[in-house]
C-alpha cells in the first residue's frame, strides 16, 4: 500500500512539473525593473530625452474634460529625432492609456513619423495609422501639426501638407477624457523615444496651453517598469472559437482532472478537484507575470472547467465500470 501511494505522488509531483514546464515556457526572467527617467530639461525649456525618458502630466489634462464638446484641437510639437531607426513606434508625444488605447499619438517607426487619432473607422489605437516616410532621416528639427475638427483631421509637417481627411463623424466622442498627455514615452512605459522637443502646444477651440510649461508636466526621477498586462483578456485579435490557445486550456486540464479523480476519488468531489485545477492554473498564470508569457484570468476559468470536465467524465466512467 505504502509503495502504491508513492507511485501515486510521484506520477502526481511528474504531472505537476509538466503543467508548470509548459505553462511556464519559455523561462526567460523579467522581473520589473527599476527604470532611471534619462529625460532632461534644458535651460532654454527644450525637453531632451538622451536615454529611456519620460515628460507627463501627473494626471489626464484640464483640457480633455469636456473633450467631446470641442470643435476642433490642433496639436504642435517641434521635435528632432538623434537616432533615425527608432521602433515601437517610439513615442513623440501621447494622449493614451498604454499601448492599446489611444485618443492621439504622435511617434517615429524606423525613420517615419507615424500618427494615430481614433476617429470614425479606426479601433481604439487609432490604427490604421498615417505615416509621413522617412521623415527623420536626419537630427534635423521639424514642425508638426494635427489638427482635429469634428468633420477633418490634418498632418501639416514643415508648412507642407501631409494628410487632408474628411470624417464622418467627430472623433471626439470616441476620446477618453482620463487619460495621460506624455512625451519621450508612454504609461505604463515601453515606447521610450529619444532626442529633443522644444515646442509643444495644444489649442483646443482657440485655447492654446504650453504643454511644456513646468506648471502642465512632470519629470518623474524614475519609475518600476513591468510588463503590461491585460488579465482579462477580452481584446482579442480574432473570435474565441478560432483561438487555438482556448482549446489548449480547456481540454489540456482534462487529464489532470481525471487522474486527480482516479486516485483519490474517493476523498475528492468534482468540485474539490476544480478548485485544485484553479490552484493550480493561478500559481502558473502568477509567475507569467515575471516571464514572456500572457497571464490571462480567462486560461484561469478555462484550465479550471476542464479539470471539472476531466474529473466528472473520469467519475462516470468509474461508476460505469463498477456497475458492469
């Protein structure tokens, strides 16, 4: 009996590690990390970014309250890039809330200045984007303006028109009045742009704010910079049926279901053994957080009906066979 039960616990503890082996692959450890803001301001108020840097308000603007009354906003930003193959696309400047929802952003892709203003017809990252090519081919300064009325967006860059789009409808109302106005980079960090800014101002229906007035932004000392997460999963790019990664998490936990039931069935309810699946799935999902992997509350549910789906079939079956 006593060799039996250790089989028992060593086919469990195998089980275990593969669970974690998979759930956990690749093992590449990132940890958050404490991030020293590289942003600077100059004595004439240019703001630099000579490394990993950021200039934000400490909270969303006075101007986006009330956003979707306005008629029109016209953003300028005075910029010059000091690497001309920069990615992300790194951020000039932001109105966003991460790196998935955005009111406006203005950032370099390679050499190109990439803008993106949710509107009518775009998702809530402002994409399909405008790209203006190899803009930043060089460190020389360029003026850029947007300007958003209720029926037109425009991208003039150096006095040259760039974009004239007629919409139909103000993308106003699709703005969020809460969030962040930064520059060098975005909350919660991961799109840092280097080189300098030395202009940037908003009018919003012939208010015009300084942007870069001590008074509007902050330049944090640093920050604790870690993945972002998105726990609830619930933007995904295509329909849940067509994810594969669905079917792995549901029927995946079916085996572990039925072996838990096999052995200690008669201690274990379906239930116990789902709230063991759920154990089990949250300690993975947990240490995703410091690996490049997607913890996700929805692999939580679904590892832990598919314990209870494994653990209820493998109970008919035992049922079955001690009836026959």
């Amino acid at each position: 009996m006593q060799s039996r039960n250790s089989t028992k616990a060593l086919i469990l503890i195998l089980l275990l590690l593969v669970y974690w082996a998979v759930g956990l692959y690749p093992f590449t450890f990132a940890p958050p990390k404490h991030v020293v803001n590289q942003a600077e301001r100059m004595p004439d108020g240019t703001v630099s970014f000579r490394g990993v840097g950021i200039a934000r308000t400490p909270g969303a603007p006075d101007w986006l309250n009330g956003i979707q009354n306005a008629n029109a906003l016209e953003v300028l930003v005075v910029a010059r890039t000091d690497d001309t193959d920069q990615q992300g696309p790194a951020r000039i400047f932001t109105v966003s809330d991460g790196t998935s929802h955005r009111n406006l952003t203005l950032g370099q892709e390679g050499a190109d200045l990439i803008l993106r203003v949710r509107r009518p017809g775009s998702d809530e990252n402002g994409t399909p984007a405008f790209r203006v090519a190899d803009l930043f081919h060089n460190a020389a300064w360029h003026e850029i303006r947007v300007r958003v009325a209720r029926d037109r967006l425009e991208l003039v860059v150096d006095d040259k028109p760039r974009f004239d789009l007629a919409l139909s409808g103000s993308p106003f109302a699709r703005w969020n009045p809460s969030y962040v106005l930064a520059m060098g980079n975005e909350l919660p960090y991961g799109r840092a742009w280097t080189g300098e800014i030395r202009t940037v101002s908003v009018d919003i229906d012939g208010r015009i704010i300084d942007v870069l007035n001590p008074a509007e932004i902050v330049l944090p000392e640093g920050w604790w910079e870690i993945r972002s997460l998105h726990p609830w999963d619930l933007d995904r790019p295509r329909p849940y049926y067509a994810d594969p990664d669905i079917y792995v998490n549901f029927f995946g936990f079916i085996p572990f279901g039925v072996l838990l039931m096999l052995f200690f069935g008669r201690r274990l309810s379906v239930v116990h053994i789902m709230f063991l699946g759920a154990a089990l799935s949250l300690s993975i999902e947990t240490l995703q957080i410091l690996l490049p992997r997607h913890p996700s509350v929805t692999d939580l549910v679904l590892n832990t009906i598919g314990a209870g789906v494994g653990a209820y079939l493998a109970r008919l079956a035992i049922r079955s066979g001690a009836s026959a």
